[in-house]
C-alpha cells in the first residue's frame, strides 16, 4: 500500500499543463486540492439549497482530489493534444485505464471501490 502513497506524492512534482499562462506554475497536487475543495463546497451550497435532492458532498471532494491522479504516471498532457482528434482522445483514455490499473493494484483489491 506505501506504493500507492508514494506515486500519489509524487503529484506535486508533476508541472500542470495551463490553458492560460500563469505568474507561478502549477503541480497536478495543488491543482486536485483546489478542485476537490471546489466540488466539496459546491457540494454543501448544493445540499442546503435543496434539502430533498442531497448529494454526497464528501465523494465529491474525495472524486475531486484523485481526478488526476493517473497524471504521475502519466504526466499532464496539454489539452489541445488530448482532445485534438477523436483518436487522440481514445488514445489517451486508454492510456489512462491502465496507468489507473496500475496506480489500483497498489492497494489491497477491497479498498479499489474507495479509490
């Protein structure tokens, strides 16, 4: 399991493909912090607007954290590229699979579902 742990540190070594040009760059782990705590919020906003339609703000967070976590094997790849053609994005789908595959295989077949 310290396997699994290890990769998804290494996030934060991995520079962030940006559609717009930033002052500071930015690592695939702030970026998946930033949007975990976006999808949580928005989770909560969503819950107290409409009380009988509840959402489980919780799992949005956590999808939000492991959105990208395929991208330490993978690394970020600009988005132009990735979504250039429709084999293109086969392609790199596939890619994804199995660097997800291989991150899920770290860890003990009953915690897969979690992650």
């Amino acid at each position: 399991m310290s396997h699994f742990f290890a990769y998804i540190s290494r996030l934060r070594w991995i520079q962030r493909w940006s559609l717009m040009r930033n002052a500071i760059p930015e690592d695939v782990a702030t970026h998946s912090w930033e949007v975990g705590t976006l999808a949580h919020v928005l989770g909560v906003i969503h819950n107290n607007q409409n009380p009988n339609n509840k959402i489980d703000a919780h799992k949005l967070a956590t999808c939000g954290l492991y959105h990208d976590a395929t991208e330490v094997i993978t690394g970020d790849m600009p988005t132009p590229v990735k979504y250039h053609s429709k084999a293109m994005r086969n392609a790199y789908k596939g890619v994804e699979q199995r660097a997800e595959k291989e991150l899920l295989n770290l860890l003990p077949t009953e915690m897969h579902e979690a992650f």
